[in-house]
C-alpha cells in the first residue's frame, strides 16, 4: 500500500512536471507582438557545434548592423537561437521567437535547419531571408523565403566556366558528400562539365574523414587545377596535404574558402575563389565594415558575417520604403508588404557583397567576383 | 463472465495502471488544452519530443534494464525507422488521403523494419558480452548512419525532406506511447519478462532452467528496435528534413542517460527522466540565446554530474537516504493517512526481488571474483526449527 | 605504397589514444569517454603556448606544456568525478565521463570561441619521398608503445598497476596504494593523449572544440578490435584500423562508406574472437 502510494505521487509529480512547462508556457492571446519596441529579427544558427563559427559569424554581422541601425530612428532587436545545425532544433527555435514576438527573421544558416525553419515561417507567413543556406530546398516553393548568398547550382555552373575559360589540362576535383553545400555545387558543376566536354578527376571525402587528405592528395597531385567546393577548413587543411606531395596545382574554391587566408601559411600554391565579399576590397563600405567589425569582435569579419549585416540592412532599407513604422505590427502584415517591396521593379541593394536584386522565386542575382590569394 | 470481472476488481491495483493513468492524463488534458487554445505551439511541439524521448527511453530500458545488455547504438534503429518511415510517407502520402492512414502504415512500416536490423544486432548478442556488446552496438548505429547518408533516394546530404504534420503530432504521439507502455508493462510483467529478467541476473543458471535464451535474447532486441522504429517515424512526421547527423551516437547516449538516471529496469523512472531531461534541455534552449548558447552544455554537463554523484557515490550514501524523494513522499503520506500497515500478509508476487544488482552483471567483469550467488532473504533466527 | 605509410602513421596516432583508452579501462573498469576531449586540451595548449613565438624553444616548451596540461587535466578529472563513483556502478561512471567530456568541450568553445585556429606545428621536408612528420610520427610512437610495455613488465609500479586490474582489493591487502595507482594510469594515460594530440596536429594543423570526437571514437573502436584492456592489443588494433581507414579512402567506389567499412571490421573480428585479437578470455562460472 506504501509503495503505491509512493508510486501514486511520483505520477502526479510527473503530470505537474508536465502541466507546470505548459502552464508557464501559456498564453491568452494570439498577439505576440503587441508589446514590441523595436522591430524583432529572429534567427536560427548554430552557435555551438562543429558548425559554430558560421552561425556566431552571422549572429555578429547581424548584431553589428543593428547597432549601428539603431543610431538612427527606427529600433531593431536581434534574437539569435542556437540550432547546433539540427532542423529539429531549428523549429523549437522558430516556435520560441514566433512567440516572443518575432516579426522578420534571418531564417537558418545552415542549410537542413534553414529548410525547415522556412517552412514553418511560410506556413505562419514571417518574411525571412537567410544569409548563408544555398541549398535549393530553402526557398524552393516558398513564397516568403528569400536569400542573400548565391544558391549551390549557380556557383557550379561558373566554376566549370571559368575552368574551360582558363584551358586547363589537367583538371581535378574533390568533394564532401556528406555537406549539401558541397554536394550541391559539385552536382551543378559535374552536369555543366559534361556539357562543356570537359574531363576530370573525381574525389570524394566525407564528414568523419574531413581530417586527413593524404590518400586524395596523393591522387591529385598531378593536375593543374583543383575544383574543391567546401568550406575553408577543409581546404586548407587539403591545401596542406597537397603541399605534402610536392604539387603545385592551382586551388580553386567558392565562397565556402573565405577566411581561407589565415590558415595556409606554408601553401605556395596559387588559390583562387568565387566570393561576394573580399576582406580586402577597396570599397569605402567594406572598410568600413571591416574596421567596425574588428572594433567590436577582435576578429575578422568573414562573408557569413557580411552576408548577415547585408541581410539586416535589406530588411531595414524595405522597412523603411514600404512606410512601416508601427513596432507592433503582426508578422503576416509585414510580410506581404516586404515581399511586394522586394521583389518589385527597381529594389535592389548595394551592399558590402555586391549589388543585389530578388525575384519571386527567393533567390538573389549579384555579381560573383573572383578572389586570388599568393 | 462474471468470475473474471470480480477477479479484475479483486486483482487491481492502481500501480500496475499508474503509467497509463499519467500518460493518459496528460494526454486529455493537454488535449483538452490544445484545442480551447491555452496550449502554445512551442509547448506542443515541446510535449511530442518528449513523447518520442519517453518511448526511445522506455524501448531502450528493454535492453539494458530488463535484458541486462548494454545497447549504445539505439539511435540507430531510430535512423532506419526515420528514413523508411519518411520515405514510404513521400510515396503514399499522394495515394491515400487520409493523413492518420499515412501515419499509421508509416508507423507500423518503419517499425518493423527497425525491428529486423534489431534482429540482426541481437545476432552478436548471442556471442558477446557487457563491453564488446555495447562496441558492437555503437558500431551498428555508425553503419546504418553511414549508408543512409550515401543513398541516393534518401537525399544524401541533403536529408530527406517531408511534409511535417502539425503542433497536434503530440496526440498520436501519445496514443503511440500508450500503446506502448500496455505492450512493455505486460511483457515484464508476463511469463517471458520474467525469464527476460532471469538471463538478466545470470544467463548460465536461466539456461540451466529451461529459458531458451537464444530466442528471449532476439525477441527483446527485437521488440525495442522496433519502438526504437516508431519513435524514428514520429521524429520523420515531427521535423524536416531528416538529417543522417542527428542519430549520431551522441543521441544513444543521450538516451542512455535518460534510461540510467530513472533507473534501470524502471519503466516509471524512464518516462519521468525523458520527460525531465527534454524540459531540462527546452528550457535552456529557450533561455540562452546568442553569446549565452555555448554556456547550454556546460549546464547541462554539469547538473548531468552533480546528478549521478549524487545518485551513486558511496560516501554520500547517508546524506541520499536522508533526502531523497521517496522519503519526502513517504513523510507527506504519513501526514495524510495514519493506517497504511495493512495487508501485508497475502503472498505478493511483485514483490520478489528480481531486480537483483543488474549493474553488477552489466559491468561486464564475468571473472567469478566478485560475483556474489543470490542470497535469499535472511530468515529470522526466532522462526528457525 | 605511400597509402600504407600514410595508414600506420595514422595508426599510430590511434595507437597512442587507444592506449590510453585501454589502461583506464583495464585498471579502473570504466569507458572514459572524456578521453577525446583531453586530446582536444593538449591541442589547445600547444596552441596557446606556440602564440609565444615561432622559435625550437618555443616549440620544445609547447610540448612540455600541452604533455602537463593534459596530466594534471586526466588527474584532476579523476580525482573530483571519477574517484567519488570509485564503487559505484559502472554505467553511472561512463554517464559522468560524457558530462565531463561536454563540460571540456563547452569550456573550451568558451574559451577559445568555436572557430578553428591554425596550428602550424610540422617538420618540414620529405626523407624518401615521405614526409618527415610522417616518419617522426612513426617512430616516436613505436618508441613510446616499446617503453610503455617495458615499464609495465619491468618495473615495480608496472607490476603493481597489473595487479590493481587482476584484484584491486588484493592488491590493496599487498600494501599497493590503489587510488595512486589509478590517478597514475590517467597521468599516463593522459601524456599518451598530449602526443597523440601532437602528432594528430601534425597531420591536421586545424584546433576547434570538437577536435578529439572523431580519433578519440576511432581509438576505442581501435581498442576494443585488440582486446579492450591488452596494451599490445590496442596498438595492433590502431594501426590496424588506421591502414584500413587509408585503404578504403584510396579507393573512390568505397571511400563514401569508409565508416561503415571500418566498424563493420569491428563487427566481423569481435564475431570471430569475442573478446578482440589479445583479449583474454574469460571463463563464465555459475
């Protein structure tokens, strides 16, 4: 009798366990935003993980154009959720800001969690525009999803150009197939290869071998150029191996290279990468960026930090063109007004990562520019 | 007919139907909450993760609680049930309207196909021990992970994209759950969960009783990969698009502390410890954003420490039996009923210890030096002839 | 050729991790998760330390110092989580390790911030075609296994750790201090994990918090396929599954599932000998 009603009391704990998180959790009315005092940008990334610097970069670049968007009249407030790069992560995270008032969001960083918190905000209508997730996925059949950066197909396509452009010989290219990043240029650049003639070298690594590059180094060496798109730290750390096998093969990246720099001390071979944004251009905006940046975080701002700053500025210039000025107003409402706005004739933006136009399919048209390092 | 009812009326005790009691609370309530408007989204989708922990917690306590292996790999059989689940959901869910239908076929597909790799890991079973085992399972988890990534048609990289049904996944979910725990509890509770529980606390003596442990050993295995499968399809119905990462091995240990600190060979504990520890993790996924995120392990990390010290280190053996739970629940009933000493004379067959020191035999040492033969229950010097 | 080269340097980096892996586990009977994690603090004190300067010294110091971090890190961990559970169930050991390996992870995200840093830390220059850090890889790994053996068979605290993993309690009654003992195990297991962590950088001159999950996994995989527990067994058991690791990546068709290939090695030889290459076998009794 004793041990059932230990057992009866451990139950109802159980129930208040759960009652309580839905009782703390409960609200009366639908209207989160009423008490809003700066337009509310939400976003989801991964700020710890093995995907980190991305999502902290674009909560930086984000942070940073608020701050300085708020010296002026209308008041932003950025809240970045951390997702570890999770989709299941991605939608509590969504659910969190839609009920604490969320009205425009930055969307996911990376591109699975960037997927389903789209979904979710087309379902509620929340504009979002992500900075960084290129995959097809993210604004594919969306109307309120749109992007900064440059989709994976596209940067796959001028690769194989630019290659054929060049009139390599011996061309050679690796990949990551357990990145969707990767994946995704890599399909693009394998069709318009075939199309253009050309033949290659395939290699492939994956997630838990990202490490160590000898093996593909090994079968690489000889080429004249490498097509390698992923991110940075893999690069440079295949860079290396390359150097190891005593090659000098030109290494040619996407925009996944930038922040590249620091780590090749040693490769003397020639790199070279399709980027929106270069750390080191001459133009007054991105000086400016870059200085503030460094100010503020003590490091150097990468293209996931510009995308991110350039994203809050979109949103704050069509804020401002469409006449939105009431802080409490629902995010349905300003999502019609941003769509319209965006996609209409004569938008566009100049930002630290080029002059940008959108369409209605989400996605961003911009200049690429190719940078070279050594 | 009449005999089996009044035989029930006689026979029932509330805490053979306290699990089902508590979850079927919950789930009317929260029903009931949902659909007058009270419940927010967040806490709806909230309350399915914790649906679908509860289950992988409960599948999982199979294994290590009640059969007495140590099964790292459980994320595993969540990954197959996940993509087939998902998968069959994209092909059908043009064909059949019903969205219900879907989940069911889904359910029951992706079961059971979690259930024949679980039949495949038990294999190994037969042959290895405690350590080796729990290797063996964590490697199964790595391959299944592994290959599902590089298939085509499960979206490579990219994961398999779906249509997510709504915040109201939590009502199935829990249906699910019930069904579940009917399945576990009278499985324990049966015949065969006692022989279960017999290999558990020595393998040679069950054998030498008949127990075929061959079949006892697959079935279980079997039984939990396939609510391992459920609770995979649940995850496929709840998010998307299904990622290979997210069943790394990380999450069978995340599962394994659910089970650990409930209790092993508790069915309660493990619904109360899942149920926690996903609030524990909402809460700070709700309270830590920005630079704040980073700190989410550390206190997670740490209270996972203070917690199982505090549990399991023999000094503080004395300061546990001073303030634990049952203690303060004993002292609460004693304030509200003076007569509880009662009826302690009828034979009671639950009350058998057949939980005998399961962590013993899961440590894996099969040396006899420290093994210690079942004592029984020392009998009063006055009773002696 | 130079794929099994490239494999045993790889394998001896296992080698070295999986040794630690294997003489906790043969003296104190736990899974010490946090293992990979104490490679990632190595990493990141040869990191912080090579911030001095690019000079020998420096470099010589940076070694000194990433080896003692990591001893007083693996002693400090085992007095205050480990050492408490002395007694209690296993299972409740291997969940502490897990907190101890997301609390180093989370500190150093804290502390470092979660982008990877550049380590250059390599001897540059081929002998043979093969590159010099390779070779000192290989050969301070097979110097480091042949004295860990030799101080095991043929010392006094060699013997008494093999005493404390056949009978701590024995051991205790023939005047062995066990609780020394085991905290010696950690240091030394521990130095095993700032060398891996060393050469590991070597070849992969990128730190991030994450560093030590994926070799620190590969290494129990490792110690388990020689015998989890058996010293020799473990460096067999890295180096093995270090050339299978190369192998299969040197082969395009395969190289996707070279995961799936390793473990399922695991698999097969664990079905074929129960307790890996060089474990003992162990009699069952009633």
């Amino acid at each position: 009798m004793k041990r059932t009603f230990k057992k009866i009391v451990t139950a109802i704990l159980a129930v208040a366990v759960l009652s309580t998180s839905v009782l703390t959790l409960a609200s009366c009315g639908k209207d989160y935003t009423a008490n809003n005092t700066a337009f509310v940008i939400g976003g989801s990334g991964p700020l710890t993980g093995d995907n980190a610097s991305y999502g902290i970069s674009v909560q930086n670049g984000a942070q940073l154009a608020v701050d300085q968007l708020n010296k002026g009249d209308m008041k932003f407030k950025l809240v970045m959720k951390d997702d570890e790069a999770a989709p299941e992560n991605a939608k509590l995270n969504y659910n969190i800001l839609y009920e604490s008032g969320m009205q425009v969001s930055l969307g996911g960083v990376t591109s699975g969690a960037a997927e389903q918190f789209a979904k979710l905000a087309d379902q509620d209508r929340v504009f979002t525009m992500t900075p960084s997730a290129s995959a097809d996925n993210v604004i594919k059949d969306m109307t309120a999803s749109f992007r900064l950066c440059f989709g994976d197909p596209d940067q796959g396509y001028l690769a194989a150009e630019f290659i054929k452009e060049g009139g390599y010989k011996n061309i050679g290219a690796i990949y990551n197939v357990s990145d969707s990043y990767s994946s995704g240029i890599y399909q693009a650049f394998k069709s318009k290869m075939a199309e253009l003639g050309l033949t290659y070298i395939e290699k492939t690594f994956d997630e838990e071998n990202s490490t160590d590059f000898t093996t593909q180094a090994e079968a690489l060496k000889d080429c004249d150029i490498i097509f390698m798109p992923f991110y940075y730290t893999e690069a440079s750390l295949f860079a290396k191996a390359i150097v190891m096998k005593n090659s000098d093969a030109v290494l040619f990246g996407c925009d996944g290279f930038d922040g590249i720099k620091d780590l090749i001390d040693g490769v003397d071979n020639k790199i070279m990468y399709i980027t929106p944004f270069d750390i080191n251009s001459d133009d007054q905006q991105t000086k400016d960026f870059v200085a503030a940046y460094r100010a503020k975080y003590n490091m150097d701002p990468d293209q996931f930090a510009a995308d991110a700053y350039d994203v809050v500025m979109v949103l704050a210039k069509a804020l401002k063109e469409a006449g939105i000025t009431d802080y409490t107003i629902s995010p349905s409402e300003i999502c019609e007004l941003l769509i319209d706005k965006v996609t209409s004739e004569g938008f566009s933006y100049d930002g630290l990562t080029g002059k940008m136009t959108w369409d209605k399919s989400g996605a961003c048209s911009k200049e690429p520019n190719i940078v070279e390092l050594n | 007919m009449k005999s089996y009812f009044s035989n029930i009326k006689s026979n029932f005790k509330l805490k053979h139907y306290i699990n089902y009691i508590a979850v079927g609370v919950a789930l009317v309530l929260l029903t009931v909450f949902y659909y007058s408007g009270i419940l927010k989204r967040s806490s709806a989708d909230l309350i399915t993760q914790m649906g679908f922990s509860i289950i992988l917690a409960v599948s999982l306590n199979l294994v290590v609680g009640f059969l007495g292996e140590l099964s790292l790999g459980h994320a595993g059989f969540m990954c197959v049930g996940a993509y087939i689940g998902a998968y069959l959901t994209n092909a059908i869910s043009s064909a059949i309207p019903s969205k219900i239908l879907v989940l069911i076929i889904a359910v029951i597909v992706g079961g059971l196909s979690a259930s024949v790799f679980g039949f495949i890991v038990g294999l190994p079973a037969l042959r290895l021990k405690g350590d080796y085992l729990a290797i063996v399972t964590l490697a199964f988890g790595e391959i299944v992970r592994n290959i599902c990534k590089n298939l085509p048609f499960f979206g490579g990289a990219l994961g398999l994209s779906t249509t997510p049904y709504g915040p109201s996944m939590f009502i199935p979910t829990f249906i699910i759950l019930l069904i579940m725990l009917a399945v576990v509890q009278n499985l324990v509770r049966s015949k065969h969960g006692r022989a279960i529980t017999a290999i558990r606390d020595n393998e040679i003596a069950a054998k030498s009783m008949g127990i075929n442990v061959t079949y006892y050993k697959l079935f279980v295995f079997v039984i939990s990969a396939f609510f391992a499968g459920v609770a995979g399809v649940i995850y496929g119905g709840f998010t998307t698009p299904i990622l290979y990462s997210f069943f790394s091995y990380n999450y069978s240990i995340e599962i394994l502390v659910m089970v650990v600190l409930g209790g092993m060979g508790s069915i309660g504990g493990s619904i109360i410890s899942a149920t926690v520890l996903t609030y524990i993790n909402f809460v700070l996924q709700t309270k830590l954003s920005g630079d704040l995120a980073a700190l989410k392990y550390l206190f997670y990390a740490i209270i996972l420490i203070a917690l199982v010290i505090y549990r399991n280190a023999p000094s503080l053996k004395k300061y546990r039996e001073k303030f634990n739970l049952s203690n303060l629940i004993n002292m609460i009933i004693k304030k509200f009923s003076k007569k509880e000493r009662e009826e302690v004379g009828t034979v009671e067959w639950d009350r058998v210890p057949t939980k005998i020191s399961t962590d013993e035999i899961l440590s894996a040492d099969f040396t006899v030096t420290n093994y210690k033969p079942d004592k029984p229950d020392k009998p009063d010097k006055s009773e002696r002839p | 050729m130079s794929t099994i080269i490239d494999g045993l340097s790889l394998g001896a980096i296992y080698a070295l991790i999986a040794l630690g892996y294997t003489m906790v586990y043969g003296i104190a009977k736990m899974l010490n998760f946090a293992h990979g994690d104490i490679i990632m603090v190595g990493a990141y004190a040869l990191y912080s330390t090579l911030l001095l300067g690019q000079s020998p010294v420096v470099s010589v110091l940076a070694i000194i110092i990433s080896i003692v971090a990591c001893v007083v890190l693996g002693v400090v961990v085992e007095r205050f989580a480990y050492r408490p559970l002395r007694g209690a169930t296993p299972l409740a050991v291997l969940i502490t390790a897990i907190g101890v390996s997301y609390m180093l992870q989370s500190i150093a995200q804290l502390i470092f911030k979660a982008k990877s840093r550049p380590v250059s830390f390599s001897i540059p220059g081929t002998t043979f075609g093969i590159h010099n850090s390779t070779i000192l890889t290989l050969v301070v790994g097979t110097v480091v296994m042949v004295a860990l053996t030799l101080f095991v068979n043929y010392t006094k605290t060699g013997r008494a750790m093999v005493a404390v993993s056949e009978d701590r309690a024995a051991a205790e009654l023939m005047g062995i201090n066990s609780n020394f003992i085991i905290s010696l195990t950690f240091a030394i297991g521990s130095a095993l994990a700032a060398c891996a962590a060393i050469f590991y950088l070597m070849q992969i001159p990128l730190v991030n918090p994450t560093f030590g999950a994926m070799p620190g996994i590969k290494a129990f995989t490792a110690a388990v396929i020689g015998g989890i527990g058996s010293i020799p067994g473990a460096m067999i058991g890295g180096v093995l599954l270090g050339v299978v690791e190369k192998i299969c990546l040197s082969i395009p068709a395969i190289a996707p599932y070279t995961t799936a290939i390793e473990f399922s090695c695991l698999i097969v030889i664990l079905l074929v000998k129960p307790t890996g290459l060089l474990g003992r076998k162990r009699r069952e009794k009633v």
